[in-house]
C-alpha cells in the first residue's frame, strides 16, 4: 500500500524513517548549532556531553560529527554496548582501535593507552571516542573514562571522549564518586525540543526532499503534530507518517488537521 501512497503524494520514499542517508538528514539551526559544538570538542580535544530525550536528535547528531570527519586524520570508535562489565568494556575498545580483545584489564588498559598515543604522535591519527547510551554505563566505567584520557602525566590531549545518552547521565555528575570525571567535562551539550518554527521546517524539508515541492501537510496539521509531539524529531515523524497514511485513504490532497487528530486521538 505505502508504495500507492508514494505515487499518489508524487513522493519517491518515505519521508519519515531512520533510513535517513545522513547527508539528507535536515540541519535546522539547533542542529547545526549542536553540531558545530560537537566539532569544538573534537577540534580542543576533551571529554564531551551530549543528553536529551530519546529520539530527540543524539543519534543524528553522530552521524552527521562523524561525516565531517576525515578518516585521514581521525580514528572513530563508537560503542553503544552500555550494560556491561570494566573487563568487557575494555575488550571492545581494544577491538575498536585494532587490538587483540583479550587479556587481563590491566594489560588492556596499557595496550589501549599505547596505542592512542602512538596513533597521536606516531600517525598524527586522533583517536574518537563515542559512549552511547552512556545514561546505562556503571560508574566503574565513567570513573574509568577519565583515566583513559591522562597522557604524559595529563600533560597531552590524546583522546576525544564524547558521552552520549538520556537526561539522567547528568544526574550521574553530582555524585561525589564522578567528580574528577565531571571536572574534566569541556563541552556540555543539552539537546532541546524543537520550537514550533523547526518542526514545521522539518516537516517540510523532508516533504521536499522526497520529491514534493508543494504544501503536503497543512499549517494547522503541521501545528498539531508540533503540539503532540512535543517538538521531539522521532515522535513528529511517527505522527506526521500516520497522519499521512490518514490522508491517503481518505483520498485528501493534503494532510488536515482532522487526520492529525484522528491519529493523536486513537
């Protein structure tokens, strides 16, 4: 069905998915204010926040730092293995900077250490590295991340480290414990709802891209999906790609606010 409702709308895709290729992800002005943040922490080299709501942004916000990045000159490593243990964390770092998964924790924590230094100095490579879900890693990690980051009696910046995760990771900071950890954290990134203007940008920027040029979704439409979603990108797709659903078995030329509703309102 979805395919008839492609050809009715004049659309080549679907406009609202995770499939998303990464260079038609949509750069509002907050996404592209975050981003540039992202690249500062990768350019001072430093131990990164970046929280919000789940599906507010985070994942797209990775992607779109890790296009900009050239793999000449920087090593990304991305871990969203969050519930697990110190030994298996460092098992798939090891893995992630090419190294054998194996071994004590001690001695993969020197293999580690020498290895990023040696990518630093050695091939003028920066090492990346991405926590995700971070909001679900033990505290034995997070107290082990700033170690991890001490170079030359913590005199040399030789890792990235960026922690990504849900709202609660910043609870996490207060305690006493992580301290030393969030002294250390340069760029704090707090990803926000989107203001009504964005939303409807979204809407229709994604409209666009997949092949209509004209007003699909009406003001009114789009001003509901804005208010039910809370301005949080996952869930405006999910009701605007109900919503559109609604309108092509209606057989509307355009998304109203009624179809909006009848979705909201199930």
């Amino acid at each position: 069905m979805y395919k008839k409702m492609l050809s009715y709308y004049n659309l080549i895709e679907l406009p609202f998915t995770k499939e998303i290729r990464t260079a038609d992800l949509v750069k509002l002005p907050s996404v592209e204010s975050n981003l540039s943040s992202l690249q500062l922490l990768v350019d001072t080299r430093g131990i990164g926040l970046l929280t919000g709501k789940s599906g507010s942004g985070k994942s797209c916000l990775i992607r779109l730092l890790k296009e900009s990045l050239n793999p000449a000159l920087y090593k990304l490593i991305y871990i969203c293995h969050a519930s697990i243990g110190l030994h298996e964390f460092y098992t798939h770092l090891a893995s992630g900077l090419g190294l054998p998964p194996k071994g004590r924790r001690a001695a993969m924590f020197r293999s580690v250490k020498e290895r990023i230094i040696s990518l630093h100095q050695s091939q003028k490579i920066h090492p990346v590295l991405i926590l995700d879900e971070a909001h679900l890693l033990s505290h034995d990690i997070l107290q082990e991340i700033r170690l991890l980051t001490n170079f030359e009696i913590d005199s040399i910046n030789a890792l990235t480290i960026l922690l990504c995760g849900q709202e609660s990771l910043n609870l996490a900071f207060g305690l006493s414990m992580l301290e030393p950890l969030a002294n250390s954290i340069t760029v704090n990134i707090q990803v926000v709802s989107l203001p009504e203007e964005e939303s409807f940008s979204y809407i229709e920027t994604r409209i666009n891209r997949c092949g209509n040029s004209s007003s699909l979704f009406t003001k009114s439409a789009m001003t509901f999906i804005h208010q039910a979603s809370g301005g949080v990108f996952r869930s405006i797709g999910i009701i605007a790609q109900a919503a559109l659903k609604k309108a092509f078995l209606s057989k509307s030329p355009q998304v109203e606010a009624e179809h909006v509703k009848a979705v909201i309102e199930r």
